[in-house]
C-alpha cells in the first residue's frame, strides 16, 4: 500500500508570545485537517512530538477526545522524521486509512541545553564544557574545510541564501537579507562558524494528514506521494554528536545510510531531485550534508555554493523555504516543516519561492543528536 | 590543607606519579574505547580489560568555546569572568580519538596535525576549598 499526503498546516515559525507550544500544533493540526477537507474525528491515529512544549498527545484536549490512538515520538531533531515514519508504516502496512503526523515546540532562547547523564555519558562531560551540539559542527565542518577546501566565504553563502529565501516565505521567521560580509564577520560562536551561520531554538508546528495512496483524490486533486521514509543510527566508527571518543577507522554516518536505503527504496538516484530540504543546524552542515546526501561529491560543494547552484532557480535548490538557519529549530517540527515545504513545491503552491520548472521528486533530510538521520523522498 | 580530587573517578589514573587516560579494550575484537565502558560499543563483547592511553597524539579536529555554557558547565567562573576555551580531538596512536578541552584558545597556535600531550590540571574548587582536576590537551612543546 503506497502513502499519499493530502493535508498540510503550518503555524508561522519564530517567536509567538501569545501561543503555548501546544497551541501552536492545534492551529497548524487545523489547517491539515482543512486542507484535507475532514474532520479531526475522521483521523485514525495520530503520530507526534513536541520536546520542550509538553506531551504531544495533549494535542486531543485542543481538538477533541475521540478515542484516537495518539502515540508520542521522541527523538531528537529526528523527531519528525520519525513521527513520519511511524504514520507511513501504520498506513503500509493495512492497519489504518487515514491519520496526523504533528509536532510542535517551543524552546527558551540560547543553546540547547542537553543532559550527558540522559544520554548515558557521565556528568564530567557537561562539566567540562563539552555537552555543546555547536562544538561538534564546528568541528566536524572545521575538518572537512582542511580536507577538502571549503572556504569561510562558501559557509557564509549558505546562510545568505537562506535568508534569501525565507524573506520569500511568509511563516519563515528571520526573513531580512543578510550580506555575506555581515555574516562572516558576525559574532563567532564556535570557530569558524559564526552567529549568523547557526540556527538558534525557536517555536513553531506542523501537522500533515496521510492516507493510503488509493484514496488519496477524495481529499485533493494535488496528492503527494511518499516514495520512501528511512531512519538510521550511527554504527561504530562514524563520527557523531556528544562523543567523549571516536574510532580512529571511519566509516559513513547516518546521513549516508539513510539517503541510500531511501534512493534504494524509491528506484531513484540522486540526480532525479529537483528540490531538496537537507538539517542546515549551521552553515556547514548544509554544505557537508549536500555530499552525504549523495547530491554531490566531497569538495564539490565550494563550486556549486559560489555559483549559486543551489539557489532558486539553480541545478540543485537546497532549503527553499529558509532552512532551520532562517526559521530556527523547534525540535518536534523541524522535520516535519520540511515536508511541508516540499509538499507546496510538488503542488506549485510555494509563490515567490517556487522551484521553476515543475519539480516532481522533493527530498528531506534530518539529523540529530546523538547521530540519527531521517530521509523522505516524496513524488507529485 | 587543600585536597585534590578528580572530576570523575576511573577517568583517569589519580594520584599517580604518571597520570594517563584509562580506556578499555575490548578483548574481542580489539578496538578501545574512552572512558572506559564495561562492553565494546564494536562488537558488543564484553570481555574488555581497563588500559592506560598514550599521552602524546596529534590533534585531529578543534574549535573555540566562544560563550560561557549554561548547567551542567561547572567551572569556578563567572560570566565576567569566563574565558573562551579551546576544544579538539586528539588522536592518541594505536588507540582512539578522545575530545578534550585544549589549554591553548588562540585559534592561530591551533592547527590540524600539531602534537598534543594530556596534561592534568586543577579545573574548579570545591565549596569546601578542594581542587578538581580534569584533564586538558596542550600543545607539545
Ligand atoms: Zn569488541
């Protein structure tokens, strides 16, 4: 059984005052549920996330008590990648029609602040000043920069274009163009990555409604397809996120088992993809995930992000909507903005921000802490 | 008097005429892991025997800590008075990568490759006075 998604709904990204995180996932469940044209009473189960905002299953105490089976994800930036991936099995597998994906957050300002002991490394680690996810960007991006020639200027290019194209995205959160100059010589956090190359926790939701691909057309004339979900953890010797050692042999991250088990299970390549969201945590990541991704190959990234390939209207657009680095990183929706976003591109809805050329394969990718990807190929 | 302590017990050893990092190596298939753990994150053996690390590596990666972290950081500073750190990872031979804040935070003494010795220092006091000692790479004279 294939997996169509026929509803999206969005509550904008960025900081809003007057609405708890919960609140945030009602309005954006609402528009899903509108855009499918049903009834939250027609949802047969729900999958959610929420990392700082409450338990995502709060979600029915906004939209009524139905009975629904509503089951709470938990994994990281992941968290929407797998609340995904759980909705799209339910449906393959018979058991279900039609249900929600949703995820929400809301964060306190400044860095995330993580736990070693909840992540089974001692509270040394903490106390040291090591339990910072902004530590390894940077120097996971500080040695691909030695080893294959990315240059500071290409890093502050990511994040010009990503505010770029958030001020063409109305729910996108820090929507003011921002010159290359400006970014590079921005505060620095962690060398070489400075303020304007990160994204910082904000508040956000997103809620999609999935049903079986054979029914897809009672709800909208413009389904997406869900080609292939894939999740991955780390295995031994790839070098993630909080870790006090690592192996000495290297072998691929995540990112790389994830993307290739999703190309394996939608019988394409990655030279089929017309639009591409891919974990732009910082500057860096957005570059090294290109090469992970299988977009292109290690170095290749300097060229292709000086000529602007990967702008609107470039071979291979990346993060149209403004990425995490122009909308922030609420941790439950992070994921799952991206699958809005490259629902509206396959639909032709994205406005200024649109993809010329009729797009039909749309990409995802996210990665979190402690070193698991999440990959969705979605097809028009 | 004031006594010393280590940040953690079975991080390293403590008191020694020599202190090194103790890892654990498993007996399986051989890989080493830091800190010690009682089964390999390889092989999911558990027959790993407790090891003394090399003291000089080279540094494999690196950054600068540029803001003063919220809890679990525990040093003995203030925001006034927080100074930015260095942090890499050193590759000890023959053994694994560990991640260690480094003594130097100047990011033009900083290079890929460098030589680097562990070095044991006093890191934060005690509210009864005791010193705390964490473990830090410096560049090798
Ligand atoms: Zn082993």
């Amino acid at each position: 059984m294939d997996v169509a998604i026929v509803g999206i709904g969005i509550h904008p990204f960025g900081r809003t005052p007057s609405r708890s995180g919960l609140q945030q996932g009602a309005y954006a469940a609402r528009l899903a549920l509108k855009d499918a044209g049903v009834a939250w009473s027609d949802m047969q189960f729900a999958f959610g996330g929420s990392a700082s905002a409450g338990s995502a299953d709060a979600l029915v105490n906004e939209l009524g008590l139905t009975g629904i089976p509503f089951i709470n994800v938990a994994n990281g930036c992941a968290t929407g990648g797998s609340s995904l991936i759980s909705a799209y099995n339910a449906i393959k597998s018979g058991e279900y029609d039609i249900g929600m994906v949703a995820g929400f957050d809301k964060h306190d300002r400044g860095a995330f602040n993580a736990d070693p002991e909840a992540l089974g490394i001692g509270r040394w680690y903490g106390e040291l000043g090591l339990m910072m996810t902004t530590q390894f960007f940077a120097m996971k991006i500080q040695k691909y920069m030695h080893d294959y020639g990315i240059s500071r200027e290409t890093l502050a290019k990511v994040s010009e274009k990503a505010f770029i194209n958030a001020s063409m995205n109305p729910n996108a959160w820090r929507r003011e163009p921002i010159g290359v100059e400006e970014i590079a010589n921005s505060q620095m956090v962690s060398d070489p990555l400075t303020k304007f190359m990160f994204c910082s926790p904000s508040e956000g939701g997103v809620a999609l409604v999935l049903c079986r691909a054979d029914q897809a057309r009672r709800y909208t004339d413009t389904p997406v397809y869900l080609k292939a979900a894939t999740l991955k953890s780390r295995r031994y010797g790839s070098f993630e996120v909080f870790a006090p050692s690592q192996a000495l042999q290297q072998v691929d991250g995540p990112t790389v088992d994830a993307s290739r088990a999703a190309f394996e299970m939608a019988g394409v390549g990655p030279g089929d993809i017309d639009v591409m969201q891919l974990q732009d945590t910082e500057a860096g990541a957005e570059v090294m995930h290109m090469a992970e991704n299988g977009f292109c190959e290690h170095g290749e990234q300097e060229f292709l992000i000086q000529s602007g390939a990967t702008r609107i209207g470039g071979r291979m657009p990346v993060n149209t909507d403004g990425g995490c680095i122009a909308n922030g990183e609420p941790i439950g929706a992070s994921g799952l903005r991206q699958v809005y976003e490259n629902v509206l591109q396959l639909r032709g809805h994205a406005g200024e921000r649109q993809v010329p050329g009729n797009p039909r394969l749309a990409y995802t990718h996210v990665y979190g802490a402690p070193g698991i990807s999440a990959v969705t190929l979605l097809q028009n | 008097m004031t006594k010393q302590k280590p940040i953690a017990e079975g991080l390293f050893t403590w008191p020694a005429a020599q202190p090194a990092l103790l890892g654990s190596r498993c007996n399986d298939c051989g890989i080493v892991s830091f800190p010690a753990a009682q089964s390999c994150m390889a092989c999911s053996g558990q027959d790993v025997t407790v090891e003394e690390l090399p003291r000089r590596g080279t540094l494999w990666t690196w950054t600068v800590q540029r803001f003063m972290p919220k809890a679990p950081y525990h040093s003995d500073e203030t925001e006034q008075t927080f100074q930015p750190y260095g942090v890499g990872y050193v590759e000890l031979p023959g053994g694994v990568r560990v991640e260690g804040r480094l003594t130097e935070n100047d990011p033009a003494k900083l290079r890929i490759g460098m030589a680097m010795d562990v070095v044991f220092e006093p890191y934060r006091h005690e509210a009864n006075g005791d010193e705390v000692i964490g473990f830090f790479f410096r560049p090798a004279a």
